[in-house]
C-alpha cells in the first residue's frame, strides 16, 4: 500500500470521530468562583413588599449547577442606591433598613418600613461571585379611616363644622395588608387623591407636608358635603359641614 493510500484510509477514519466529538451547548463549563469566568447566575423573586412582617423569598438559579460540597453563601441586602446599575451591590457597608435577611435566600420586612417606597437590591454572593435583584419596599395603604381630628373616634369623626374661609385637617388612620398602622402617612396622601363631592361647599386645597398625611379643606359656602380620600387601596369619606 501507498503512503498516498495509506493517508486517505486515516483521514478516512478520523472524520467520523471528528463528527462525533462536535461540542454541544452549554460548550463552557466555567470556575464558578472566577469572577470573570462565563457562569449564568440569575435571582428570581417578588417585584415588591408592601407589608410589615411580610415574609418573601428569593430563588438562585445557575448554569451550570453549583458545586457539591460546603459551599459559603451570604445573602444581604444594600440600598438600590449603593448598587451597580445591573443590581450588583458595592462595597457599601450599610445594609438596607427596611430588610431583615433571614436563612436560605428569605427576607423579612421590618417595623422601620413605612409609606416611602424604597428599592432595594437582595443579593447572594460566594467568593468574588455576586448577583441580585431589585425589589421595591414600603408599606402599601389597604385601609383607611378618615376624621376632623386626630383623637376623633371614626363613628363619629366630623361633628363641629366650620366656617367659611376657615381650614380644616382631614387626618387619615392608614392601615397595610397586615394591619400594621403606616408610617410617615403624607407620602401614602401624596401618591393618593383628596376630592370634595361639591367644591362649591368646600374645597380641597393643594396638598403640603404634614407628617400624619392630613389634607386640607377650606370652607366655601354654607352646606353639607362629602370629602375623599383615596391611597393606595384604601379610602374613606367624611361629612363637612361649612357655616356662614
């Protein structure tokens, strides 16, 4: 046999095996713990927490799996403020405030939350691998009870009328899912909406801070109407009644 033949027979042999050995995805099985190796890692979970006390998880998934063996996973939570735009904290030391971080990926809200959204990034990291996800968290109004004074009783909330041209606070009790009282109200009132059901009889005026969220309404002309609040979920009216 010819060395020429010869060669043909080899090559002829190898090309199936050649065929056989064509890589398939996932062709890149990455160090997990290289930072700038190629390893998918992506949080899944809620987009919000609007409750006191509310529980919620999060999910890792991972391409390829993580590891067998002991494996250091931390899981936090930093302000969305101190992050990196993809959600990736910095080396901020200050954790969020308004998260507690419990075990296995598990957040709590805590009593500092209140009717300010914030955002907040959740992350798990082992080594120099991070990766996290946003979620926004406040309380959320889910009720409300409206009255002409903050030590007013709710069945009896607007008794003594005003006079025209006078100003009256109307003060919400605001309430979220778990039934925990809302702190710092005015932003739950400005995100919400105050109408009179006769603006000829009394009128809403522009919003202002107030640290409980109360509106302000302003006697027009003699009469009887109804003033609204709405936030969030919740709402509530009360009777206004304007003397000349």
């Amino acid at each position: 046999m010819t060395r020429t033949a010869r060669a043909a027979i080899t090559l002829a042999l190898m090309l199936p095996l050649a065929a056989s050995c064509t890589m398939k995805e996932p062709f890149v099985r990455a160090n997990p713990y290289d930072p700038d190796g190629i390893y998918m890692m992506s949080l899944t979970g809620p987009d919000s927490a609007h409750a006191i006390g509310e529980r919620f998880a999060v999910v890792l998934a991972t391409e390829p799996a993580l590891p067998s063996g002991d494996l250091i996973v931390h899981w936090e939570a930093y302000p969305a403020g101190d992050c990196l735009p993809d959600g990736v904290p910095t080396c901020s030391p200050v954790p969020s405030i308004v998260l507690t971080t419990a075990a296995n990926g598990e957040f709590v809200v805590n009593t500092s939350a209140s009717a300010k959204y914030l955002a907040v990034s959740v992350s798990v990291s082992f080594g120099d691998v991070v990766t996290g996800h946003q979620i926004m968290v406040g309380q959320k109004v889910m009720s409300l009870e409206l009255s002409c004074s903050p030590w007013s009783l709710p069945e009896d909330p607007c008794l003594t009328p005003i006079a025209r041209d006078s100003i009256q606070l109307i003060h919400p009790r605001m309430r979220d899912g778990a039934g925990a009282a809302v702190r710092r109200q005015h932003y739950a009132t400005l995100r919400g909406q105050v109408t009179s059901r006769d603006p000829n009889v009394a009128g809403v005026l522009p919003q202002l801070y107030h640290a409980q969220g109360a509106a302000r309404v302003i006697g027009v002309s003699p009469g009887t109407t109804w003033v609204v609040m709405r936030a969030d979920e919740g709402i509530d009216s009360v009777r206004v009644t304007v003397v000349p």
